[in-house]
C-alpha cells in the first residue's frame, strides 16, 4: 500500500483553521499566506500529482510551458534578471534557467523548508526568504509569479502584489500566472489539493485590477493550459488559443513604468 504523503488530515485541518484565524506575515514585504507550507515541502511533489491525476502525468510539461510562454512573450527584450516570487520548493526555477540562459535567476519563498529543497533543485538560483532576508528592491528585470495569489487572502492580495512591483525595476515586467476559476478541471483540481485547502481563486478581472492597483500598465491576458502532458506534441496550438477564456490556468503580463 503506498504511503499517505503530506501532514495528516488532523494536522491539514489545523493549518487551515490557523490560517482562517490569522493571516501569516512575513518580511518586509508584509507577505501573506494562509497554508503553511512547511507542512508540504517534503512530499509536495507527490502531492501535486496526486491532486492533478489523469490530467497530471509530468509536471514538469506544465513547468516547461510556462518558461517557454514567458520565454515567447520576451523575445524582443529577454531579461537578464529574473525572480521568481514564491519560487516553492524550486520547479521552475531550472526551466526558467533554460529559457533564459544569459539571465541570473532567482527565487524567494516564505517558507524555509521548501527553499531547502528548491536549493537542491536549481543549486544555480540565488534564494531569499521573505521572512528572514531583505527582498531587493528595484533589482529585477522579470517577477515571474506561478500560482501564488490565491493561496494569498483577499484584502492582503494588493499588499502582496505591491511587494512584488517593489522588486521590479523601471521598465520590469510582471508575469503572473493563476487558476482559471471558469474551468470545471480546474476546480475539480484544486479542491482535492491540500496544500489549496480553503482558497479562493483569482479571477482575471481582478488580477488585472490588482495590477493597474499597483501601478502597472500594457497588462497582457493569455489563456495557457489547454493541452495535458498525454496530448504534448499538440502545444502549439496553444498559441491560436489565448483568447479562448477555457484554458485551465491564464497568464497576465504586465509592465511597471520606465
């Protein structure tokens, strides 16, 4: 019988009502989660393909999508300084370091036991943790964000997205990365994860009002995540699909003013 990955359910459900109790701030940036994902670094993983079964197979396809779609947006100006915020446990790092091999990489996390394993993943990625470590300010080309807003309550998100427009400099570009809450997939996906426990997915509407919130302009929606690992040579054809508001994750780019 295979082994049970990830904290018990008692200890899920504790997390999750701590994190309902009291919103985690971290650093300077005043970053806010609610899951606590020292829980899951170990096993997240197995945990991840888990939650995305049939659908799932190599995670890594989706990974490597995502550096190839940002790679694809920033062809006419590729960035030589890239940070990608809450980097977890490291998976795109070293598929960011392949779409942009002249360009030094960074992450940065809250949580201490995930940028552990993701020293182990990319041990070329720069690693700054949100509690401990001053986030440079003004200093990257590229913020590359996967994931990470919903995990991120409501009234915090604007606090969280400012923190990360800080770490841009003049000129920068956002990339972001979320759910689709309009697909059903999506959703099924999402409410059988535990490390997504009780959060609320982010709309594009509203990460694009988080963006100009914040002061960022030439914002960029793109429908991603239309083709599963099984069906991977026809990718492509994703680049016809952006407009098609059915993908299972979108993509917003955004530019901080020069």
């Amino acid at each position: 019988m295979a082994r049970p990955v990830g904290p018990s359910p008692a200890r899920r459900q504790q997390v999750l009502a701590q994190g309902q109790e009291r919103t985690l701030q971290e650093g300077p940036g005043g970053n806010h989660v609610n899951q606590d994902f020292d829980d899951y670094a170990a096993d997240y993983e197995a945990l991840l393909r888990q939650s995305l079964g049939a659908a799932g197979g190599d995670i890594s396809y989706f990974r490597q999508r995502k550096a190839a779609i940002a790679r694809a947006l920033l062809r006419a100006s590729p960035p030589r300084r890239i940070l990608e915020y809450g980097c977890g446990t490291g998976g795109n790092l070293p598929h960011l370091q392949g779409a942009f091999p002249d360009a030094a990489v960074s992450g940065c996390d809250i949580s201490e036991k995930s940028l552990e394993e993701a020293a182990r993943t990319a041990p070329g990625a720069a690693l700054c943790h949100l509690g401990r470590d001053a986030l440079p300010q003004a200093a990257f080309d590229l913020v590359f964000v996967a994931g990470v807003l919903h995990h991120v309550p409501g009234p915090a998100r604007r606090t969280v997205l400012a923190a990360m427009v800080a770490a841009l400099a003049p000129g920068g570009r956002l990339l972001v990365f979320e759910h689709n809450p309009a697909n059903p997939l999506t959703r099924r996906i999402v409410a059988r994860c535990p490390f997504d426990a009780g959060v609320a997915l982010v709309p594009p509407a509203e990460a694009e009002g988080l963006c100009r919130g914040a002061g960022l302009s030439h914002i960029r929606r793109r429908y991603v995540s239309f083709v599963p690992p099984a069906l991977a040579p026809l990718a492509p054809i994703e680049a016809f699909l952006g407009w098609l508001p059915l993908g299972g994750q979108y993509g917003l780019l955004a530019t901080k003013a020069g």
